[in-house]
C-alpha cells in the first residue's frame, strides 16, 4: 500500500514501463536517422557541412585501379583479400585537386554509423589507403547482403580496425 492508501497495480506499472521503453526508442531512432538520404554504393564527399560530391561504384571504377593483396589478422583469424579500388588520394583529385593540400584528416562513415579517422599523411603515402569495390573480383557485399557497397582499407593498419565497411561517406576536416 501507498501513503493514500491505494496499491499500485503492477499491470499500470507495467504498461507505463513499456510505454516508457517505446519512447525512448522513438527518441533514439530519431536522434540517429540518416539526415542526408546515404546509400550503399554511393561515396559522399562533405567538407565543413558542404556536399562537394557523391560518387557511385561506377564512378570509382573509372579512376585508375588498383588490386591489393592483403591478409588481415582480425579477431576470426587470418582472412586473404585481393581488392580492387583506386587510392584514396586519387578519389578525392577526381573531386577538387586541391583537397589533400586543404584539410588535414577524413572521418569515414558506414551506413551502420562506424566511423574511423585517416590523417591525410597516411592518405598521400603510397601504397596506403585505398577505396575498394571489389574483393577477387566480386563486388563487396553490402550490409542486407546485396552486391555493391564500397570499403575504406587503410594498408598500415594489419588488424582492419580502421578499415569502414558499408562506406557512404567522407569528411574532411
């Protein structure tokens, strides 16, 4: 019993908990929408809230390209990669030729909001940091399962911690 006498019914507690949850789950699922319209496949390219570009994975095939072999030493063990991609370097020269010289570092996004940084040291160093589309010549699957997504590979980093999967978009900074 409370102090006014009444017994608090444990199925209005119950509903008021669960009406609670739905709203904080609508708070959340709003605070993370995708405010820009991303999608797997295409590369937004953004520098201090400006799109400077969007690139698509037939876009990307059109720069040079570039096949990779790797073996990455994640937590599943030791898995091998052939990726096909361009520098990432190249990538943002087919935007503005003056990117690399104008910001000092990138923060790549996935479509599942992963994000990693690349400072633009590492990316003007050869044989580095690549945007791939495809692994022994299949496209990257994308994160439903589907064929087409786009990959950030970051050579200097053997374990893959800062490699984004699912990649939409690109921030300079």
């Amino acid at each position: 019993m409370t102090e006014t006498g009444k017994e608090l019914n444990p199925k209005k507690l119950l509903g008021l908990g669960i009406l609670l949850l739905a709203f904080i789950i609508a708070v959340f699922a709003f605070l993370n929408r995708d405010r820009e319209g991303l999608r797997e496949g295409q590369l937004l390219i953004k520098a201090e809230g400006v799109r400077l570009g969007v690139l698509t994975v037939d876009d990307l095939r059109k720069l040079p390209e570039v096949r990779k072999r790797m073996v990455i030493n994640s937590t599943s063990g030791l898995t091998r990669h052939e990726f096909t991609g361009t520098p990432l370097a190249a990538v943002l020269d087919s935007v503005d030729h003056g990117l690399t010289q104008k910001y000092a570092r990138i923060v790549t996004r996935g479509i599942d909001n992963y994000t990693s940084g690349v400072s633009m040291s590492e990316i003007l160093r050869p044989d580095n940091v690549y945007v791939v589309y495809s692994d022994y010549g299949k496209p990257l699957k994308t994160k439903t399962g589907g064929e087409g997504t786009i990959q950030i590979v970051v050579c200097d980093d053997e374990f893959g911690q800062r490699f984004t999967n699912y990649l939409v978009s690109l921030e300079l900074q």
